[in-house]
C-alpha cells in the first residue's frame, strides 16, 4: 500500500476477508480503527475496535477507509458519504477500489508481490500457487547466506566494484549449491581485499 504510515485507517466489517485486509493493514499503519459487532481476539490488542454496526449515513474522516461487509448496500451509501481525497477499497467490487492488496509471498527475506489490479483475484491466486512451486526449497537459507556474507563484506577494504563482483558471484546458483560455501566466501573475499 502507497501510503504515509502515519495515515488512520477505518475498516468496515472483520469477518473472513475484512481479517484478511486487516493483517496487512498492520504491516503499514499502525492507527487502525475497526468497527465491527465481532474482532477475532488475535487483533484485538492490535486495532482500536468498535463493538457495533455501521449506519449507512455515516461518513468517516479517515484517509483510508476499507470496506469488508458483505452488505453492498451499505458500501454504496458509505462512498457516497466519503471525505474528500479519501481512499476506498470495497472488497465486493473491487473495481470500484482506489487501491488494491496485492498477493504476496513471504519466505525469510524474500517477499514477492502480484497483483491483477482487481481484474481477476482468482488469477492472481493461480500464479502465486505457480511461483509458490518453482521457488527454490533453500531461498530461505540461501537469503540468510547472502545477507551474512554482505554484511561482512560491507567490512572489508575493497573498491564498490570488487564488492559488487564478488556479491554476483556468490549469488550463482552452482555457488551456492557448493556445501563448502562460507569457506569458499571466505577464501574469495579474504583474496580480494588482499588485491585491492
């Protein structure tokens, strides 16, 4: 989501997709008001919730307003009432959205986001089931790997270009495919500041 952290966020409804909506809403802002007759006690201590249903003359300040109710109706009069320069999602039309909540992978410190722009959720599932299978079963160590040795390499006396080199170099699959990996970092990295 393109927007400043600091942004209040109102979301309409917690049921299944409005839980959804609101896990990743917590990831950017941290001033989330939920108004909803239900919360599941996992985001209880996380939003600011209110415990009743939303009238459909009310209009709501927020900058983000995040609609999850399984009421079409109450949506249409609730973007009519919307403030100004106020951003909508509307999760049962999605094509009437401001923005959209992209599917996103989460492995270690790979994170791969898709997104249709509400055109089809379903295909977007698809691909990620697709991406999900193709990512090696290793990303996660292999990251951790990558992060370390750059992190020492940040350390060492080298021109940004050797640094950079050296980085690729290390990133090849056959590279990192060799048991002996840190040791060969070592030695390589060790032979490079030693030139430089």
């Amino acid at each position: 989501m393109m927007h400043p952290k600091d942004a209040q966020v109102v979301v309409v409804g917690a049921g299944k997709v409005g839980t959804r909506r609101i896990e990743q809403l917590l990831d950017y802002h941290s001033d989330i008001v939920v108004i909803s007759p239900e919360l599941p006690e996992s985001l209880l201590r996380k939003v600011r919730w209110e415990k009743r249903r939303v009238r459909d003359s009310e209009c709501f300040l927020a900058s983000i307003l995040v609609l999850c109710t399984n009421v079409p109706k109450l949506h249409d009069e609730l973007m009519r009432n919307r403030a100004p320069r106020q951003l909508i999602y509307r999760a049962e039309e999605m094509a009437q959205s401001d923005f959209h909540f992209p599917t996103s992978i989460q492995r270690g410190n790979l994170t791969i986001t898709l997104s249709t722009h509400g055109s089809s959720p379903h295909y977007a599932k698809r691909l990620e089931r697709e991406i999900r299978e193709m990512l090696p079963r290793a990303v996660e160590e292999e990251l951790a790997f990558l992060e370390e040795a750059r992190t020492e390499l940040k350390q060492q006396t080298m021109s940004q270009t050797m640094r950079s080199e050296l980085l690729k170099r290390i990133s090849a699959q056959s590279f990192l495919n060799d048991p002996n990996r840190k040791e060969a970092f070592e030695l390589l990295a060790k032979q490079w500041s030693d030139e430089f």
